[in-house]
C-alpha cells in the first residue's frame, strides 16, 4: 500500500509460447524467467498482492516455489495467441473481488520483460499515486535503430515508406525521439482500467527506462540478449 492505496500486481505467464517454448521457466542466470518478476514484485513494499496468471500447472508449481500460491488457473480461451492482457487482467480482477479482494491500482508486470531496475516498481508506484490526475504509468523506451520515420515495407516487392510524407531525414541523429511501451511496468487504477477497459490510456504518465532495458522475450535471440545483459547488469537488477 502506498498512500493508502492498495495495490495489485499481476505476472501474465501463460504455458503456450510458439516464439521461444516454455520461455516462462526457461533458466535466465539460475532462476526460471517468471521468478525473476516475481522476486522483483516482492522486493516492492508497496504491492499488497501479487497474482501470478497462468493456465500452466508447470507455472503454478514454479510460482508456488517462489512464494506465489495460484489459487486458480487462467482458462484455456485465455491462454491463445491472440488471447488480450485485457482479458486477462479482467479475469483476475473478477474472480478476485469474487472473493471479496478489492485494490485502487493494477502493476502488470511482463516476466518477458525482466530487467528491470532494483527500484523501478516503487518508483513507478510513487509517480502514478502522486500523480492523482492522470490513470496510471506507462514504462516507456527510446526507439532507437527502428524508427518510425526510416522504417520500411515491401508493396508488390518493391521497398516504401511504413509511413508516407514523413519527410526527408538523411541521418538518425536528426530524427524527433520516439518511444515504445515495453513491458517493464505498466500501472493503471482500477476505475480506469474498468472504464476503458484498456491497459493504458493517453492519461499516463510516463515512466523513462534505459537503452538496455528495451528487450521483451519472444524468441531465442531475445533472450540470449536479456541473458547477456544480466550478467552485465546484475548489481541493478533484483
């Protein structure tokens, strides 16, 4: 709780992954990749429950391992390729309050995200109470080598513009920043997410991670990159 706010976190960590299989549990630096946010999580004084989502009993053995019980499995319409965090997010929050359990804020927090910072989570938590106004954070990374304005398609095997009269740049350097939501955090107040019904709004307020938190596990090369880099990183990472 922070502020008297009570908080929800939730681990979106289905079974199925056609990317990079069982990428959930895989090893990274001796720790399954979902334990990594889960440590994360806990280390956050200000979290009051943490909800691991998974429609694995593999994953709900490792969660339960690491401190987290799964009172229920995610069911399997959940659990698709093209199943929504949306959804999923809904589907806690309902079976949760089902039982009686109400919270003001939702952290979801992706375990193919997992570098994140020793204070990242309670620094995100202070930005989006103290900000009152505004729906929540959003964990933002600079666009580095891709973007927008210089990113291309192929049209009857001929190369375009993605985006068309984004002007002439020559070099990277000149081009305005663009950023992308990784999944490092993303925090939004219930009221918010139940009136959108979106993970976030255009009324967040921004939270800047570094260059070298910008990876998401998808597949293999992904996570030799995140393995790689938290070696390197160790000492700021949980």
């Amino acid at each position: 709780m922070y502020n008297n706010k009570k908080i929800l976190a939730i681990i979106p960590a289905r079974g199925g992954s056609k990317g990079l299989p069982g990428k959930n549990i895989r090893d990274l630096c001796g720790k399954p990749l979902v334990a990594r946010t889960i440590d994360q999580a806990k280390n956050c004084q200000y979290i009051d429950k943490i909800f691991v989502s998974t429609d694995s009993e593999e994953i709900a053995k490792v969660s339960s391992d690491f401190g987290i019980e799964v009172p229920f499995l995610r069911p399997k319409k959940l659990a698709a390729d093209n199943s929504s965090s949306v959804d999923v997010v809904a589907h806690v929050l309902d079976e949760l309050e089902a039982r009686g359990e109400f919270f003001d804020y939702m952290v979801l927090l992706e375990p193919t995200s997992p570098l994140r910072k020793k204070n990242d989570i309670k620094s995100a938590v202070e930005a989006a109470i103290e900000n009152p106004d505004t729906d929540g954070v959003l964990s933002l990374g600079e666009v580095h080598m891709e973007h927008p304005s210089i990113v291309k398609k192929l049209r009857n095997g001929k190369i375009e513009s993605y985006f068309q009269n984004t002007g002439a740049v020559a070099r990277r350097q000149d081009l305005d920043t663009a950023y992308f939501p990784y999944g490092v955090i993303y925090m939004i107040k219930i009221e918010s997410f139940r009136l959108t019904n979106k993970i976030y709004t255009s009324n967040m307020t921004p939270y800047i991670i570094e260059r070298w938190q910008n990876y998401e596990v998808d597949d293999i090369w992904d996570f030799i990159c995140i393995e790689a880099i938290f070696r390197e990183k160790q000492e700021e990472i949980w």
